[in-house]
C-alpha cells in the first residue's frame, strides 16, 4: 500500500521518530507530498533492493477510419526500469559532557536536526542529479531519467530572466516558454522546481502577469504558485571537494553550448506529477521509512553516536509525468 511521510508517522510508536518524519516534512514541500511505493522486501527469499516497473515512453494513439479500410497499426512503448533502493543518513558524536552542560540549546536535538537537514538536501540533489553509474551508492534522477525525453524541452534555445531589463524584454517569452512546457505534461502537474534564482525570477514575472498565487502547506505556511501549481526551492547541496565543503544550489547554474556558443548563467526548471502512476518515491515494505537511533547516555562510554536513515529511490511510471525546461539564463 502506498504510503506519504505523514501516513508513516502514524504507525511509528516512537515519539522522537515521529518528531524526525515531521521535520523532513516541515523542511520539504516534495518530500511532505512525495507519495512511496512500500514494496520491497529486502532480505526475504533472496530478494534484493531492486523495484522493477514497466516506464510507458509513447502512448497509444486512435484515430478514425473510412469503410474496408483498415486502421494504421500503432502500439505504445514501454521499457523495463530496475530501481535500486539506496541507503543513506549520517551519524553524529557527542561526547556526555557536552550533552549534561549544553544548556539552552540542546546539543543532542541540535545535531539530530542538522543531520535531518543534511540528509533532505542529498535527497533533493540526487531526486534531481543522482546518476548510479557516476555513484553506484545513488540512484537515478530525474536529469539522467528525462534526457532525450519528450517532456526534455529547450535544449537549443535560452530565456535570459538575467536581469532586469532582460525580465522585461523577455517575461512573455518566459511564460509562454512554461506554459508549452506545462502542455506538453500529461495532466497538471504536482509542483514545478527548480533554484532560488529562479523560482525568484519565475514569481517575479508570474506577479506582473497575475500568475502569481497561493496556498498553504500541511503546517500551515504559505507557499506561492504558478498559477495554482506550487513553485518550489529545492535549496542548496554542500559537496566536498578536494576536502572543502562547497555549498552549491541543488539544481545547478551551469554553462552550455547554445547554439555554437557558450553561454554562462543557466539552469533547469523541472516539473513532476506525483502519484504511482507518475513520479513517486520507493521504499522498503511497512512504515520504517525514516529510522533514528538516539544516544543513550545513561550506558558507559563517553562519547555516544546518534544517527538518522533513510532508505528510497524514485520511480518515474511515464516519461509524460515530468518534464524539464532547459536553459533559462538567471546569472
């Protein structure tokens, strides 16, 4: 039975795991509304992480027909897709002093909610980045799913919102770029995402055009739209390189070769449909999404670990059911 973040709380007897299911809720729009499969049942029979579903790539078409003729032969397109579940978290040390004197600030609850900070935003960078055959520890994203896709729009083309005068000169184009995007999705989609840079310059452009609305999310916070579609931030990713963390935004701005020529400043707007026939996440059987393991500082030892855990992957059932709209120069 396919279950949400908020339906999984419910089966969890503990307190603090559910406290940890609301603040990746509160934290994520997407993860809030991402619906998961529970089907796999590692471990069981020899089974492994593996979900495998049919990715319907071209639907079947009608069409009308004169008397003794026959109809043209057409058949929908469809591709086995292997998911592999991914395992993925981070532990914590803290040393019994520190917990007895942390005062105020609880150091325990402040570790626990940095590390669910942590773990949501690898989420949301590999639901968009993740390539298993450049980290056999991630699964795929919705950049490797979509490439050469239908719903892959604008690949040689740029919408500069750069500036000012360029918002401007090209707001109409910009929104005429969305809602062909929009058209070429099966159905409305669940929410559009993409950087701040964007979504910023998205609701600037939505607000001269009276596109711009609103709604509230589960904790009662208000959380702006393209015209009834909600716009979501997918924040920043640290990445470690050559031993410096490096805060990066999560769907990246980037430079490409439009045209034969390099143009700077350019990123990605995405779009998915959430549902089991969409885009949707996968998970282990039962609610055990979200696991946390606390210290326990009334046992020898003085430095305890806490950690937090997640085990997912995402499926994509059909091509139409997301999309992204490339190139649009925000830098």
């Amino acid at each position: 039975m396919p279950i949400t973040l908020e339906q999984a709380k419910v089966g969890m007897a503990d307190k603090v795991d559910q406290q940890v299911v609301d603040e990746f809720r509160r934290s994520s729009l997407l993860l809030d509304r991402l619906v998961f499969d529970n089907a796999v049942s590692p471990g069981t029979g020899g089974s492994t992480l593996t979900y495998g579903y049919q990715r319907l790539k071209t639907p079947s078409t009608a069409q009308f027909r004169n008397i003794n003729e026959e109809y043209a032969a057409n058949e929908a397109d469809r591709e086995d897709i292997y998911v592999q579940l991914k395992i993925f978290g981070g532990s914590f040390k803290i040393d019994r002093v520190i917990q007895d004197t942390s005062g105020q600030i609880d150091e325990m609850q402040f570790q626990l909610q940095q590390k669910i900070i942590g773990a949501r935003n690898l989420f949301h960078y590999t639901v968009i980045n993740g390539d298993s055959a450049v980290d056999s520890k991630a699964f795929d994203g919705l950049n490797k799913a979509l490439a050469g896709s239908s719903t892959e729009l604008n690949t040689g083309g740029v919408i500069d919102v750069s500036t000012a005068a360029a918002i401007e000169a090209d707001k109409f184009a910009l929104l005429d770029a969305i809602d062909s995007f929009l058209a070429e999705l099966d159905g409305r989609p669940t929410m559009l995402m993409g950087n701040s840079k964007l979504i910023t310059k998205i609701k600037s452009v939505a607000r001269r055009a009276g596109y711009l609305t609103q709604s509230e999310d589960a904790f009662g916070r208000t959380v702006d739209a393209y015209d009834g579609i909600p716009l979501v931030d997918l924040g920043y990713f640290v990445q470690v390189l050559g031993g410096t963390p490096t805060t990066v935004p999560v769907i990246p701005i980037v430079e490409r070769t439009i045209g034969g020529t390099a143009t700077s400043g350019l990123t990605d707007l995405y779009a998915v449909s959430i549902g089991l026939d969409g885009f949707h996440g996968v998970t282990v059987t039962g609610n055990a999404v979200i696991r946390t393991y606390l210290p326990d500082f009334d046992t020898p030892g003085a430095v305890k670990t806490g950690e937090v855990e997640m085990v997912a992957a995402i499926a994509l059932k059909a091509t139409r059911k997301a999309g992204v709209l490339r190139n649009i120069k925000v830098a």
